[in-house]
C-alpha cells in the first residue's frame, strides 16, 4: 500500500533561498542603518545599531536552517522545529541583548529600533521578490530580457 | 500593601523601579504568548496543506516562513519595549 500522505519534505528549501536573499538585500542598507545610528547617538549608536541587523540576520538565517533541516526529517519535527524554534529565537535575542546591555557602546534606543525596523522592513521588501507559486515556490526568477535584435 | 512594600523594599524609588520592572517583564510575556499562539497556528495549518497537498508544499513552505517571520515581529515589538522600560 502506498503512502497516502507525506512524512517528508526532500528537495529544495524555499526558506533557505528567501534566508539568503533576505541578507543578500540587507547588507546594502545596513550601513543606512548604522550611518542614522551614528548620526543620532554617535558611535555607540552606529555599533548598536550594526549589532541589530547582525541579530536579525542570524535570526533570519537560523529560522531557516531550523526549518529546512527538520523538514527533511518530518513534517511533524518541522511543526516542533517552528514551536521551539520560536522560544530558542527569542531567547538567544534575549540573551545576546542582556549580554551587551551594560557595555558602553550599546545604546539601547538605536539597538531597539533597528531591531524592528530591519526585521519588518526586510520582510515587507522580501515580500515584492516573492512568488510563492506551483511553479517557483521560492523567490519569483529574474526576469528574462528580449533579445537586442527582436 | 504598598506602604508595607516600601518597608520591606527600602525607599520608595525602589519600589517604582522593582515596579517597573515587572511591568516590563509582564509586558515582554504577555507579548511573547499572542505570536506563539499565533505560529502555532499557522504551522499547524501548513503541515496539514503540505499533508493534503503535498505538490504545494514548497509555496506553502514559502507562505509559512513568511508568516512566522511576520509574527515573530510582534514578539520582537514586545521585547524592545521591555528593553526599553525595564531592563
């Protein structure tokens, strides 16, 4: 008898292709970001301000990673990979701010906000690349330009 | 209550800022549980997609990754306001 539903998720990862492409993006505008941040607070802000994107970039990247690996085991392992991924996220955010929070180039107005400006804006800028098709699940493919000559 | 609080506190500015500190600890929980009900949710729906239909499970996957990052956002709202009043 043949499986009447899926247990695993072989092939590719479309989280890991927006993971990357959601760095590949940010690494242009974080030096906006730290550039406000010096502007506001001095270096203390530049510094707080290049620790968040980092944060929310390796938020991004391990979100995915997570996913990616457990799908490929079950889906079920993807359902608690999401769940407790979740609380392990927020818990290494918690941790790597409460870590610096007494150094003294963090300030905590720059790091706070960069932290929500990055992590919303690069999903609402991820969200124009994306297809989510049958076709290209993943990011929508560049497009094809006409030949010079047509 | 809050007089014998400040006895056993010391000053009265300690108890506004032991107050304050659980206010913000209080608020980061409270913020932290609206996200985790919501991706709990949301990924149970997409196994259940991916189960049913399992030849859209790569745009489902796409569709799930987005949400989670969109609602873990709230949580992170939540935690800067902590860090902001509390920590």
């Amino acid at each position: 008898m043949s499986e009447a539903f899926v247990t695993r998720l072989d092939g590719p990862s479309p989280e890991r292709e927006i993971a990357h492409d959601l760095v590949r993006r940010a690494l242009p505008v974080a030096p906006v970001l730290v550039l406000i941040g010096a502007i506001g607070w001095g270096v203390g802000g530049a510094l707080s301000a290049g620790y968040a994107v980092f944060l929310v970039l390796v938020n991004f990247l391990l979100a995915a990673a997570l996913l990616t690996w457990s799908a490929r085991i079950s889906l079920a392992l993807m359902m608690g990979a999401a769940l407790v991924g979740y609380v392990l996220r927020l818990g290494l955010i918690f941790a790597a701010v409460v870590l610096v929070k007494d150094a003294g180039w963090v300030k905590l107005w720059p790091l706070g906000l960069s932290l929500i400006v990055t992590h919303v804006g690069l999903l609402f800028w991820e969200t124009r690349y994306v297809s989510a098709s049958l076709a290209f699940p993943g990011l929508r493919p560049a497009p094809i330009s006409a030949p010079s000559g047509s | 209550m809050l007089p014998m609080l400040a006895e056993i506190t010391g000053t009265g500015d300690d108890l506004i800022s032991a107050g304050g500190a659980i206010g913000a600890g209080f608020a980061y929980g409270l913020a932290a549980i609206g996200p985790g009900i919501g991706i709990g949710y949301l990924v149970g729906q997409s196994v259940q997609a991916m189960a049913r239909q399992p030849e859209a499970a790569g745009m489902v996957r796409t569709t799930m990754f987005l949400g989670i990052a969109f609602t873990e956002a709230l949580a992170l709202i939540g935690f800067v306001v902590f860090i902001l009043l509390g920590l």
